[in-house]
C-alpha cells in the first residue's frame, strides 16, 4: 500500500524540502526489529510510519542509507503487482491507499511522486556530491573503490 510518514528528524539534509508528513509506497510484508535498530549505537533512524515502520535510516557517518519503502515506483506499479499476484492465485489483499476507494477498477491515486524525486535530489546533493572528495583515495578508512 501506499502509507503516510512522519520526519523523524525533520533537520536532516536528506529530507530538506519534505512536508511535516508524506507517502511513500510499501510492496508486500517486512518485517525488521525497530527495538533493536533504535538501539543500534551507529544507525539514526529519520522517518516512520505508524503502519509500515522505519522507512529511511542511515548510518552515522552518513556513507550508509537505508530504504525500508519504494518511493521510485511508477504510478502503476503496485496495480501491476496486484494484478500479477491476483493471476498466481496468490489472493493478496488490495494495496491500502492505493485505489480511490479501494477500487482496483479505478486509477491508482499517485501521491509520492514529487517527494521521491526530492529525497533522491537531496541524497545525491548533500551525501554524495559534496562530500566525495574529488581524489577518491582521500575517502574515509575502510572504504574501497
């Protein structure tokens, strides 16, 4: 489905630009242990949902990020999954805030599209851009190119 996220830590780069709360589309069931990642000492955790958990985390030495969503899907690609499961026999359930009113008949309601590119724009800018040397041996310790 498609599910709405709070910042975490609204002051972060990656998410300059974000409003207060946002979507981003979730693809089948996961499962990871929040407790032990909010207790994890070089990880932050900066967004979350209520229904599908920790979206984006990275490490604390920002070379490290992690995506639990799919913000780079098209408008279509949750339908197509549905429809490709429905085909298996598989009976999954209808993608929650997906199809107005929970109608696959309907168009896909897409309301990710812009945040997704601004998260992409920000990490490339802020994470990658200015803080890669231009001498790549210069990086930190324990990283290989």
């Amino acid at each position: 489905g498609v599910y709405e996220h709070r910042l975490l830590k609204p002051n972060s780069p990656l998410f300059r630009g974000f409003d207060d709360k946002f979507y981003v589309p979730h693809s089948r069931n996961y499962y990871a242990d929040q407790e032990s990642i909010y207790a994890h000492n070089s990880l932050e955790v900066l967004s979350a949902s209520d229904a599908a958990g920790i979206f984006a985390l990275k490490s604390n030495d920002n070379r490290r990020f992690f995506l639990t969503g799919h913000a780079e899907y098209d408008g279509d690609t949750l339908k197509n999954e549905y429809i490709r499961d429905l085909e298996k026999g598989i009976n999954p359930a209808i993608p929650e805030n997906y199809f107005p009113e929970n109608d696959p008949s309907k168009p896909p309601v897409v309301r990710w599209k812009a945040h997704a590119q601004l998260l992409f724009s920000n990490w490339l800018n802020y994470y990658v851009y200015q803080t890669t040397p231009y001498d790549l041996d210069e990086l930190t310790e324990g990283y290989t190119v």
